[in-house]
C-alpha cells in the first residue's frame, strides 16, 4: 500500500524560513498543457464584412492565403478576433492615391 501526501500536508512540515518569501512553495507549470505563449508570429488577421456582418479573416504570411474566418455567432453583428494573431495595417486611400 503506497502513502501518499498532499501538496498542502508537505508545505506543513517545511519550515517557513526554508520556503521562499510568501510561504508559497515553487510549481513547475504544467507540460503538455496546449497554451501558446506570445503571438503567433506566421499569422495575420484582416476585419472584413460577411452577409452584412463583421467578420475577421486569417491569413498565412508565407503564401499569402486565407486559412479561416471568425463568423459572428447568431443574433450578432460582429465577430470577435483570433486570439494572438496580428490585424493587417489599413492602407489609407489618401497615400494609394499619392503614391500613384
């Protein structure tokens, strides 16, 4: 039969003078957890308009392609973002013009 001890047993029997400051002692984060850490850096995300809604258009860096689109949930008129991926800057119509 194999004992086991809880977290809050073990802190218990550590002094708080060998625990760090807080009393708290330190956890690994979880492994394997599935979570992105910063931005998706080969993605952009552009808004455009779907049946008279806001929708946002995800594209590939590299090709250029469009991988998906966020559609507004029912009974809504917009859609929200791709989390951690960058919106295209809008280029004014003002500097098209100059710049032509």
């Amino acid at each position: 039969m194999t004992r086991t001890v809880s977290f809050l047993k073990l802190q218990d029997r550590i002094p708080k003078s060998k625990l760090p400051q807080g009393g708290n002692m330190a956890v690994n984060k979880p492994t394997g957890d599935n979570a992105r850490k910063g931005a998706v850096k080969k993605r952009s995300q552009t808004k455009t308009t779907l049946g008279g809604a806001s929708a946002f258009t995800k594209r590939d860096k590299a090709s250029g392609e469009f991988m998906g689109v966020k559609k507004p949930s029912k009974g809504k008129k917009a859609a929200k973002k791709f989390k951690g991926v960058r919106l295209e800057k809008k280029v004014a119509k003002k500097k098209q013009a100059k710049k032509r």
